[in-house]
C-alpha cells in the first residue's frame, strides 16, 4: 500500500475499528448483525459515491453486478444517490 496499512497497530482507523468493535460488545449486538449493518453502509456508501451507477459499484466492491443488486434486495437499497 502506497500510505502504508491504514489497519495497522497503532493507526487512526484501526483505533477507530477497536472503539466501534468494543461499543457493538458493549450492546449485545451480534457478529451477524454487526456485518449486515456494515455491509449495508459500505454498499450504500459507494453506490453514492458512483452516483447509482450499479456496474461501477460493483467493480468498485470487487463484486458481481447480480450479487450487489441482491444484496441490494436483502437491504432494501434502491441506489438512487438522492435518497
């Protein structure tokens, strides 16, 4: 990675990740759920970010344009960036 591991130990995304992670614990909130609400937000995030366009979402998500529109289905997304 040309900035280094934004992961890594010590990183400001990564202390972001372990206070995030400690707070779902903290909850009761399951893994199960913790994914999908994620998934969830990151898809979402980049279909904004591609203005709706599916097929650039999807190469953008490293995934096939039929699994995106079905998991934007599962999370009742309708990929219209105004909305």
């Amino acid at each position: 990675m040309p900035f280094g591991d934004p992961f890594s130990e010590g990183s400001a995304l990564n202390g972001h990740l372990r206070q995030m992670v400690d707070d779902l614990v903290k909850l009761g909130i399951a893994l199960r759920e913790a994914q999908a609400e994620i998934e969830r937000l990151y898809i979402e995030r980049i279909l904004f970010s591609c203005d709706g366009n599916r097929s650039k979402a999807a190469r953008k998500l490293g995934m096939h344009r039929n699994t995106l529109n079905t998991k934007m289905e599962q999370y009742h997304l309708n990929g219209d960036p105004r909305s």
